[in-house]
C-alpha cells in the first residue's frame, strides 16, 4: 500500500461527502461478486447508489469508524467502479480537487506532495 492510500485510512471525507453512484449491473443482482444490492438503493432506471450517499449530509453505508481519524469500507473488495477510480491523485498526477473538496468539509488540510529535494534544502538553509 503507498503512503497515499495510508492517507485514506486515517481520512474517508470522499466516502461521506458525495453521492456514489454506479449502474446497476455493478450491484450483487448482476455481478455474483459485485456490490451488495441490499446496500444500494435505485436512484434510476439504469443507476444505484450507496445507500447513505442520497442525503443532504452523506455517508456512505459501507463506511465504518470515524472521518478524519480512522475509516474502512466494509465492502473494500467489492465496491463499485466509482469508488475504484476515485483517488488522491487525478489524471495529471496532481491532488485530486475533489478530494480536497471533500477534506475541507471535515475541516481537514489538503493532501500535498512534499518534494525530498525540498525538505533536504530546508534542513541545510
Ligand atoms: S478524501 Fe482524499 S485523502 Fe480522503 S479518503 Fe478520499 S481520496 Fe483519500
Ligand atoms: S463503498 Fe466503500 S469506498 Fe465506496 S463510498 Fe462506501 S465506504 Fe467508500
């Protein structure tokens, strides 16, 4: 695991900030492995959500311990493509803005990179 992903474990603001939606077939109805169906609910003809996610003040279901100390998923090997693709980092290699949207919210500093070149010129200036 890299200390990114350690970061998440301490953090789950992602999982109780937005509305995790995915279609349907991820869920246990059509995939043996997938999501557990009766943690969804139907929010369209074609999609599910985390149950908990489809509130004014989300938190995903699925989502156990405290934001901003100590999460897991419960369903970690079967969560849905949504969950998967999110991350701290986007597809330029920069910190996902919505992971720091969703940091905010709990009152939690932005994630940063920290170049080592950096800090070795700090400890020598
Ligand atoms: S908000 Fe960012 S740091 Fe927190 S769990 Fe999600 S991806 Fe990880
Ligand atoms: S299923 Fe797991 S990873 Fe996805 S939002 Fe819920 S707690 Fe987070």
């Amino acid at each position: 695991m890299s200390q990114l992903a350690n970061i998440c474990l301490s953090c789950g603001a992602c999982c109780a900030n937005f509305r995790v939606s995915f279609h349907w077939a991820e869920t246990t109805l059509a995939t043996p492995d997938g999501v557990p169906q009766e943690l969804t609910e139907t929010i369209s003809s074609h999609h599910n959500c985390m149950k908990g996610t489809n509130q004014k003040k989300p938190h995903c279901i699925a989502l156990q311990g405290e934001v901003g100390q100590q999460v897991y998923c419960t369903i970690y090997n079967q969560r849905s493509s949504t969950c998967r693709d999110f991350d701290i980092v986007d597809e330029q290699g920069q910190i996902n803005p919505q992971c720091t949207k969703a940091r905010a919210a709990y009152q939690l500093l932005p994630v940063v990179f920290i170049q080592e070149s950096s800090i070795e010129t700090s400890i020598y200036t």
